[in-house]
C-alpha cells in the first residue's frame, strides 16, 4: 500500500516521491561516484606506467634495431604541464608509445585532443610559436591519463650527438620499465586519506536520510486517515515504510541516471589540474552493489526512528500539540564516544607506527554525527527562548518553534560539512610544515632557471635571453667536473665557468678580471674529502668528465693544466641555496675543447609586470635548444604525496558542496510546497509579500547561524585531536575556520535566493482553492 501511496496517490503522492528520488538521487550519484574512484587512480596509474620510458638507471642500452632514442621535451604553458617527447627509432622494431599508430617524422607532431584544441586556439599563440612541428595526428586515449592532459610526440634526429643517458635523452627497448621504490607510507598521510574520505562521505549520507523524509508532515495526516479507516499503529509504520522504499528505490533509478550524465560530463571537465576519461569511471560491483542496499534499508530505518515519537491517531497526529522537550543526554554520548575512540592514539604520531584505521573511521564519524545529533536539540532550545520583533521575525519564529526539527534537518548537512572542513583545514595546516620545504633559492636575485644541454654556446644563449622582453638580467654559467684521471678518477672536483659578475654570486672573490682562474675549497660537493685543495696544483693536469658515457660530443675526458697564477676564493651561498666550490673559470681562461661539454645553467631575473613574461622565456629558451628545460623558482617546495591529497579534497569537496546546494534546493522547495495553503491565507489577510519573503530567509538563517557556530565548536575539538594525535603542536587556522563557515554560509544564502522566485509564485489567493 505504501508503494502504491508514492506512485497512484495522486498529484501528491507522485510529487513527493519526485523529491524524495531527486534528492536521494543526487547523494547516490555521488557515492556511486565515490565508488568508481579507486577505479579511476588505479587506470590513471596504469595509464602512466605503462607509458613510463625515463628510469634514470644509469645504465646505458646498447644500440639494435629495436631501440629507440626518447628526449624528454617538456614544456610548461602557462601554470600548465605540457608532456613532451621526441623520438628517434633506430631500427624497425622500436617500441612504439601506447596511444601512437606510427612515429613521426622530423618535423612533425602528435598531440592529445587537449593540446591540439589549445594550439588552435587563439589563446594559444605563444605555444604555438614553441611547438611548431606539423601535427599528422592524435594520441589515442591509451596514451594519456586524462582527457584534458596536454602531451605531444614529435619526431627527432641526431639526438645521439647531444649525449646518451645525461637526463634528457635516454635509449630504451620497451616502455612501462618498472621503477623499484621502497618508500613506505606515512602514518600521517594515511591518517590524512582516511578523515578525507569520511569527512566527504558523511554530509552525503546525511542528505540522503533528510530526502527520505520528505513531505513528513503530510505523509503523517494521510496515516492518520488510514487509521480511521481501521490500520492499527504497526500498518501505518509498515505503509509509511513502504512509500519511503517506493522513493528511494527510485533515487536509485535518478542516482545512476545522475551518475552516468555526470560520467559523460567529467570527460569534459578539469578540475584541479585533475582530468579523467568516462570510461576510468567504473564503479566497484561489490560497493555499487553496498550503495544499492543500504540506501533503501537506510530509508526504511529513518522513516521508523522518525515516527518513533509520533502518536498517529484516526483523528489526526499527536505532533500538533506541544511536543516533549528534546533529551540532551544521549544526544552527549556519540560525539564523547568518538573522542572515546580517538583518545588511545592522541601523542602517537609517525614514530608509533599506522593508525588504527577502524577507530579513526569510527570516531570521526561519531563526531560528526553527533553534529546531527546535537543540532535538534540547540535548535529548539534556542529558537523557545526568542521573543517579540517584526512581523517577519515572529513569523519565522513561530515557524521554527513549531517544526525546529524540520529545520535542523535542513542544515545539517551543511553542519556536518563544515565541521569536518574545519578539521580537516586544521590537520593540513597543522602538518603543513613536515611536507614542506624550503629550497634555498633566492628568489630576489632570480625568478627562472634554463638549463640548456652539452654543446649550446652558452654566451649566444645569454645575449638572446637577455634580449626576450621582460628579462632584466641573466646570470650564466657553465658546469662540468674534473678529475685527476681519465677513467675512474681517484679525486674529482667542480668546475665553473662564467664572467665575473656571475662567479661573485657563487664565492668571494680578492681580484676577477677575464682571464682568471680560482681554486675554491670548501664547497659542498667536496666537503668530505677535500678534492678541490688535493687537485688545486698548479702545473697539474686534470681532465673534463672522467669516464663520459657515450655521445659526450667528443671532448669529453679533455686535459687541462691547472695555470701557475690559480687564485684562491671562498665559497658563499650561491643562488640556489648551496655552496658550490671547485675550480671557476672566467671565459677568457677556458680551453676550446671545453666548450662543447659543459653544460649551461641561466638564472634570470624577470619583470613581473610584463604579461606572460615566463612563456616569453620558455619561447625564447626552445629556440636556443629544444630541449632546454626552464625551471621557476619556488621558495618552498611541497611534497607530491601530501600536495596529491590536498588536491583531491578540494576536488571531493566541490563535488560535495554542489551536492549539498542542489539538496538544500530541492529540500527548500518541498518545505514550500507544503506551505502552499498556509502562504496562500496570509497573503488573502493582507500580509505583504516582501514580509513573508523576509520571514522565509529568517527560517533559514536562524538554524543555519547556530548549525555553523555548532560546527566551528565540533571542527575545532576535531582538529585539535587529529593534531595532536599526529604529534603536532595545536594551532588554530583561523583564515581557513572563518572561510569555511563562510562557504557554508554562502551556500545558503545561494540557495535561499534561488528558492525565492517559486516562493513568490505560491503567494497566491488561488493557492487556497481545493477540491
């Protein structure tokens, strides 16, 4: 009978399961999107690896004819990681990249669709001045890990001459070369993963079990027919528990409907620098299956503990007279016991080992269901204690005084949301500093690095960096080791090479004019063993990269006698934060045979004034070589793992915040619905519209004003325990607590804005015909 009421019940009936699916289906949409994520990391992962061609091994593969030579000719495009590789297969069994039906020829490209709609762009201009190769094609979707990632391949020649095995260009026989790591992981990134995770989930569940109960009221009146009609109490429950079946049975219909559009959507949308394809997004068949029998069993459940306290007679519901005052002290016990739970692991920190991830699980679900818990009752004690105002205060407070449970229902999970974002701001900024580095460059002297490879004129590189708009000053130098043998020397040193403006940002020097050479002890490189004094004799000869693996440009092992007027210098702090020693060279001094094997290092310092200053750069550095890598400079760096995290909360919690709007929207309209009649008689007394209009946002502030001061209470306790669970001083990010309450309160007042057009169609005479 209770499915029949939800779908041949008339208008109403079918109405109120519309909602109740809606809003039950938009929360499975996400749990069912929650549930295709492993699924999605594990393809991107596989994605990745089996692409994977650089392995830094050190060893160099011999050349046949199912080699291939890989340059890695990365770019970066406006904040945007551009995947770059040029090839050059050196026999008709070269591998081929997963997602390539060929290679292309020199000259010409293959692109991701992404990258060959930027390039047709016209904001494209400045990239498409460094990729200027011919595109003959597309990389298929097996070559990349999203769909909005930037890639290319582009054919290559000669990359043999520019030195085997130096970082850049490599020689392999297969991609997807597994890379052994034994990096274990972190306890506080565990902890981090886990309180992420059900700090997303629970707001979900808890609109799910606020759908369910749409049209309550309603529901209760129509139980209370039946009742006269000859249902005893336990046929009510069961009908009542029928209809809530009947609707979230179908918003588990809208929820796969939901998730499939939003499946097509997310191959369209980068969130993040985070992009996926439709078909990563395969949920689990054992979790979709969990999702598809807890929703209807979590709807049957709520519908009974909502009617636990409702006396439903033939005559009408015992929820119209003053109801019994809400209790406090069981309401106490949930967020207590997860403290309880919590409590054992405060102090233990990374050096006790994992967390245990069943009591974090527990007690941060209890706390925030304790948010959920408590709001009822602070709700009603407080809105019993307001008084007198306005006609739209009075409104509004008698309303809330009426249905405070109603109302608390509402914001609870915008309650539940922001307590655990509180938390969970807390917890990062508190560890924020253990995955956080500083790199020691000095920013004030230089904002971009370009390092250009062995044979590039390092002095014509300068002059044409220095002449790219927006480049106030380039400080050039160029790197090599000597040792005291050919092969396997027994000592070997730095050598530097540059003007002497630039040797003075690396080491105090007495005297420099070009021509000089310094011996510079002290540095990092040879702190240990002191290989720069033992090595600095003059009339002693040394040699340019002992022991170069293949294709060094031919000077390499070149000799070079130490000069009898060496000069000695100290070293200092250089640009990037270390000291380097060795020998430094001022151009005049330096052999022609070193030339061609030393590598080059520019620091520039930039105008920041001057629009797309770093891509001018970059432009201007793939002209000087194609293969040159700039590199800006940063002050701090931040761990990927930890940055990886933080990046999917912010993605977890926009989809959760849209969520929780769309819910609150659709939970706003079904309240109206329901105060057709009762809007419709005060508008034919005469009440103003713009006064009801105002009583409505008082409805919504009010509970949503002490569900949020609720959350700030709950998020703080929250966060003060996970710090000091992870062994780490308790400190209040009050920018994030106040800009998290503010988001929540935003959502709000969005949506309360939103619902103001049907509201003000319901104010109407009319509203009050019936039949």
């Amino acid at each position: 009978m209770g499915i029949r009421f939800a779908f041949a019940g008339g208008r109403e009936g079918w109405v109120r399961a519309l909602l109740t699916a809606v809003g039950v289906g938009l929360g499975v949409a996400l749990l069912l999107l929650t549930t295709a994520l492993p699924n999605a990391l594990s393809v991107r992962d596989d994605r990745e690896a089996a692409r994977r061609d650089f392995t830094y091994s050190g060893k160099v593969i011999p050349k046949s004819d199912d080699t291939l030579l890989i340059a890695d000719a990365g770019t970066t495009f406006r904040d945007k990681e551009v995947r770059g590789r040029e090839l050059e297969p050196e026999g008709p069994r070269a591998p081929l990249a997963p997602g390539l039906t060929r290679f292309p020829a020199p000259g010409e490209m293959m692109v991701s669709p992404a990258l060959k709609e930027l390039l047709a762009s016209d904001g494209g201009k400045l990239l498409r001045e460094r990729l200027k190769d011919r595109i003959v094609g597309t990389i298929g979707e097996s070559g990349l890990i999203g769909s909005a990632e930037l890639a290319f391949y582009r054919g290559a020649e000669g990359l043999v001459d520019r030195g085997i095995n130096t970082g850049r260009i490599d020689r392999i026989d297969r991609y997807g070369e597994p890379i052994t790591s034994e990096e274990s992981t972190d306890p506080v990134l565990l902890l981090l993963i886990l309180v992420v995770f059900v700090v997303l989930l629970m707001p979900v569940a808890v609109f799910i079990a606020a759908a369910v109960r749409f049209g309550g009221e309603r529901r209760d009146r129509r139980l209370a027919a039946l009742r006269l009609v000859g249902a005893d109490s336990r046929s009510t429950r069961r009908i009542a528990a029928g209809e809530a079946l009947a609707g979230s049975v179908l918003g588990l219909v809208f929820g796969t409907v939901f998730f499939l559009l939003g499946r097509e959507l997310a191959g369209s949308v980068e969130v993040y620098d985070i992009s996926v394809f439709p078909s990563y997004l395969n949920p689990s068949p054992a979790l979709a299956l969990l999702v598809s029998l807890a929703v209807p069993a979590a709807a049957v459940l709520v519908t009974l503990f909502a009617l636990r306290g409702v006396v439903i007679e033939p005559l009408g519901v015992v929820r119209t007279a003053k109801p019994a005052r809400r209790r406090l002290w069981w309401r106490l016990l949930l967020p207590l016991a997860g403290l309880g739970m919590l409590a054992p692991m405060i102090g233990q920190g990374r050096g006790g080992g994992d967390f245990n991830q069943y009591l974090v699980v527990g007690g941060v679900i209890l706390l925030l269901v304790g948010v959920t818990a408590l709001l009822p009752w602070i709700v009603e004690s407080a809105v019993g204690r307001l008084g007198g105002g306005g006609v739209a205060w009075q409104l509004a407070v008698r309303r809330l005084q009426l249905s405070s449970g109603t109302a608390a229902r509402m914001v609870n999970g915008i309650a539940v949301a922001v307590a655990g974002a509180i938390a969970l701001q807390m917890l990062f900024a508190g560890v924020d500093g253990d995955y956080a580095e500083e790199t020691g460059y000095d920013t004030r002297l230089a904002q971009m690095q370009v390092s250009v490879t062995n044979g590039t004129l390092l002095g014509q590189a300068a002059g044409n960096l220095r002449d790219t708009e927006g480049v106030r000053q380039v400080y050039a130098y160029s790197e090599g080791y000597l040792g005291d043998r050919r092969k396997d020397p027994l000592n070997t040193t730095e050598v530097t090479v540059a003007d002497c403006a630039s040797l003075r940002t690396l080491a105090t020097l007495p005297s420099c004019r070009d021509g000089d050479v310094f011996a510079v002890p002290g540095g990092e490189y040879d702190a240990a063993d002191d290989a720069t004094a033992k090595v600095a004799k003059p009339g002693r000869t040394l040699y340019l990269d002992p022991g170069c693996a293949e294709g060094c440009a031919g000077s390499a092992e070149a000799p070079w006698v130490v000069p009898s007027d060496l000069k000695q210098g100290k070293p200092r702090t250089g640009p990037t934060g270390g000291k380097r020693g060795g020998f430094m060279i001022t151009p005049g001094a330096v052999p022609d045979a070193f030339a061609p094997a030393l590598r080059g290092e520019l620091y520039l310092n930039l105008d920041d004034s001057v629009p797309d200053v770093r891509d001018l750069v970059r432009n201007a550095a793939a002209e000087i070589d194609p293969l040159s890598t700039p590199m800006e400079w940063q002050s701090v760096k931040e761990a990927d793992r930890f940055a990886a995290i933080r990046t999917g909360l912010f993605v977890g919690a926009t989809c959760v915040l849209a969520l929780i709007g769309a819910s609150l929207l659709v939970s706003q309209l079904e309240q109206l619905r329901e105060r057709k009649k009762l809007l419709s008689a005060l508008v034919a007394f005469g009440t103003r519209r713009r006064t009801l209009s105002l009583s409505v946002l008082w409805q919504t502030a009010i509970p949503i004003a002490l569900g949020l001061l609720l959350s700030v209470v709950v998020g703080l306790t929250l966060g003060t325990v996970l710090l000091r669970m992870t062994g780490t001083s308790v400190r209040v990010d009050w920018p994030s607590v106040l800009s998290m309450t503010g988001v929540g309160a935003a959502v709000v007042l969005v949506v309360t804005l939103l619902s103001l057009p049907p509201l003000l169609r319901l104010m109407r005479p009319d509203g009050l015909r019936t039949e």
